[in-house]
C-alpha cells in the first residue's frame, strides 16, 4: 500500500468518527400539552410587544364606530324626510 492511500484511509476515518451535525430546526418544536396543565401566562414583555403592535387599533375603531353610527342617523332621518 502507498503512503498516499494509507493517508487518505485514514483521513476517511478520522472523518467518519466525528459526530454527526444535528440539523437545526428555524421552528422550536411544540411541546405536548395535556389538558390537566393550566394555561400559561403571558410575560409582560410579549405583552409590551403586543400593545406597542397594535396601539392605534383602538383609535381607528373608535372612528370607524363614529363614521358609521353617523351614516346610520343619516339614513334614519333620510327615511322619514322622504316617506
């Protein structure tokens, strides 16, 4: 045997006693839930997030509410006039 195959036997060995490279997931895997577990309470960091996310919701359906409780009046008092 030559040298140069006796190296790469052993290289090819070296390489295949290494640990195998366990793949990550991006997606954490769910963890099993039983039904007896109480459900679990949101930190006040997610719920920070949470509130800073949809902070001007509160405002446009306080509007929207206003536009159509408007149009509404507006179709009532259109039904009596032009009955």
């Amino acid at each position: 045997m030559t040298k140069r195959l006796r190296r790469r036997r052993a290289k090819r060995k070296a390489h295949s006693k290494l640990p195998a490279v366990k793949e990550v997931s991006q997606y954490p895997q769910p963890l099993p839930v039983s039904s007896k577990e109480a459900p679990v309470a949101k930190s006040a960091v997610a719920v920070v997030e949470q509130a800073e996310h949809y902070r001007y919701v509160v405002s446009d359906l306080r509007r929207t509410a206003v536009i159509a409780g408007a149009l509404f009046v507006i179709l009532i008092v259109l039904y009596f006039l032009l009955r």
